[in-house]
C-alpha cells in the first residue's frame, strides 16, 4: 500500500489555515483523519538525588486542539472508503488571544508548536504527518510609552592616597529607550570624567538570562544559562580627561528570541545591559545596570512615511536559541554497511524558529 501526507500552512498573525493532501495508489478503509495542533513548553534536565541521576521534568501547554477533517469518530457499521487517487481537505484553527511565548530550542528546554495529521486504517499502521512551525510573540511594541521613556545611570568614586583625597572619577549614561527588536541600534550615551591618577576604560555588555523552572511540589527545581550577546569595549581614557561616547551603530542587537516573562510558566528570557568604568591598575570599577526589552515590533519614528523593513531569520549561534538543535530536527547520513569509511555528508536542519529582525537600510 502506497500513502502520501503533505501539509501547507498559511498563517497570520493569530489565525491559522492549513491544507492537507493526500495521495494513494488503492481505495481504502479509513475511519476519521485527524488533525491535532498542539503548543507546548517543555524542560527536562537530570539531578543528583543521594548519589542517583535523576530526570526532572515539566510541561505546560499553550494549545491543545483537534478536529477530525474526513469521516467520523465512531463509525456505526461499515467503515467509508477514501477512493484512490489525490484529496484535498481544508481545516481551519483559530489560535488564542493571549499572549503565546515565541517558538524556541535549547537543550533544557523548549517551546513548541506543531500541526499532526493522522489517518486513522483499520488493522495498520496509521500513516501520520507533523509540521512545526514558528509562533512570533508575545507581542511587545517598541512603541508602547513604557519603553520610550529614558533611563540614566551615574556612578562616582572618589580615590584616597596617604590620606589625601584624590579628584573624583564619575560616569554618567543615559539610555534613550528600553526595548529594541534584533538588528536595531541600542542607543546609549556615556560622559566620563577622570579627575583620579589612573587609566580607565568603558565597558558594555548585552547578557541574556535563561531561567527554567520545574515545579516539583514546595520548593521546585531551577536552572539558568546566561550568555553575552554583544560586547564593547572602548578606548583608555587617562587621567585628568573628560569624554563622550555615543553607540551610534556600535551595538546592534543580534538575532535571538525575545523576551518572555510572565507568558510562560517553565521558562523565561531577559536581558541586561551592563555598563561598567573599568580602572586599569586596581581592577575597581564604577557599574550599573539597564533591563533591555527584545521587542517584537519595532521603533518607527513618528509623522514618518518610512517603516523599517523587517525579515525573520534563525538565532545567532553564541546565543541561547541559536545554540542547539534537537536530534528530531537533524537529517544525517544513515550508515549501511557498504563501506569501511563514511564519506562526510551535510546535516539536514528540517527546521528552526525564526525571529523578527530588521533589516539595515
């Protein structure tokens, strides 16, 4: 017997439309086909329990929802007949208005979401077909006035030498907005002022935070991963000086998910932005911090015509999203005995969740 199962998605932004074809070469007995969409969260990880590994995990479900698109559930009496040859069954998924975290892969966990068909045959294997496919969300404007209003930072340090006080070394920043959406510029602005006897350098950090969470009765079990997403250093600047900095275009947002907070309970994703003086001889340094928001629509500047272009692309490797790829989305070489040494063959990615980035002007 001879089957094929193939699935078209066409998506919008909430709502969901799908074509699903099938193609035999004999007439057969089919109960229901269904179809099931399903989005999920999911982390696994292993503990140490008194000397044993152990594995721990959780999922919350964001979407759970089925439809039969051909025949029946129960069938009363004979079951129908597909006749052979080529079908076309339309169906239609509405998707819910809350707020649902972005697509995302990592090792310890993940956020799925996912289309399964099944042909239901009586007394064989039931032919199935599954589609993943990217959720852009939650919806976060870069517009929205919590994160246009400014953020400022200053720091002071005032050094002692045989117990004559030295000049102050201050460092003052001011952040012009909160949210940016990847392949935007953060806009940063830095005044520092040595008045001390040593060397001193700015520093900028983007990290991302990745915490997962495993709810195992009162106390539960965690896990955070943390990468540096951008980094800047700047130049010496030496005693007795006064200087400017401005970002400009010196820290571009690369690709990587967004942030999930408060939308998903297994895990969740922040940034910081972190802006420290370094002084050269003693190590010390003046610090403070920004929560940065990666946004999902981006800044558009207002009374103006032109609207920034945007494009979806996978995550960068060196963050957490773009780090890993399931074995359930890798097509490698299947060794079959014919030859003492494999030659290398290209891995197939059958799919990773894209991410809104704007493309440079």
């Amino acid at each position: 017997m001879s089957f094929c199962l193939h699935l078209i998605i066409l998506a919008s932004f909430y709502g969901l439309s799908f074509l699903s074809f099938t193609r035999h070469f004999h007439s057969l007995e089919v109960c229901p086909i269904r179809v099931v969409l399903r989005g999920k969260a999911h982390a696994e990880w292993k503990i140490l329990v008194s000397g044993d590994r152990r594995t721990v995990k959780d999922d919350q479900y964001f979407v759970d929802d089925r439809t039969i698109i051909w025949g029946k559930d129960k069938v009363d009496g004979n079951v129908p007949i597909l006749p052979r040859g080529f079908h076309q069954f339309p169906f239609k998924f509405q998707l819910p208005e809350s707020q649902l975290p972005c697509s995302f892969e990592s090792k310890p966990g993940f956020i799925r979401y996912y289309i399964k068909v099944t042909v239901d045959i009586p007394y064989a294997s039931p032919p199935q077909g599954m589609k993943y496919f990217t959720i852009i969300g939650p919806y976060i404007d870069c517009m929205d006035e919590q994160y246009l209003k400014p953020m400022t930072g200053h720091d002071k340090r005032t050094t002692c030498c045989l117990c004559c006080e030295r000049g102050p070394i201050t460092l003052h920043t001011q952040l012009e907005r909160s949210a940016y959406v990847c392949g935007e510029s953060i806009k940063l602005k830095a005044n520092i002022d040595n008045q001390g006897e040593e060397t001193a350098r700015l520093k900028v950090k983007l990290l991302q935070y990745v915490e997962y969470f495993i709810d195992r009765g009162v106390l539960g079990v965690t896990k955070e991963l943390q990468h540096v997403v951008l980094e800047y250093k700047g130049d010496i600047v030496k005693p007795n000086t006064r200087t400017k900095w401005d970002s400009n275009q010196s820290l571009i947002v690369p690709t990587m998910p967004p942030t999930i907070v408060g939308v998903c309970r297994v895990l969740q994703i922040y940034y910081v932005l972190k802006v420290n003086l370094e002084f050269e001889k003693s190590g010390e340094d003046l610090l403070m911090h920004f929560p940065i928001t990666v946004a999902t629509v981006p800044f558009r500047i207002p009374n103006c015509d032109k609207q920034p272009k945007v494009t979806y692309e996978v995550a960068s490797e060196h963050v957490e999203g773009g780090l890993y790829i399931g074995p359930e989305f890798l097509l490698g070489q299947v060794y079959d005995g014919s030859s003492h040494q494999q030659e290398p063959r290209e891995t197939v990615v059958l799919y990773r969740p894209v991410y809104v980035t704007v493309v440079k002007q």
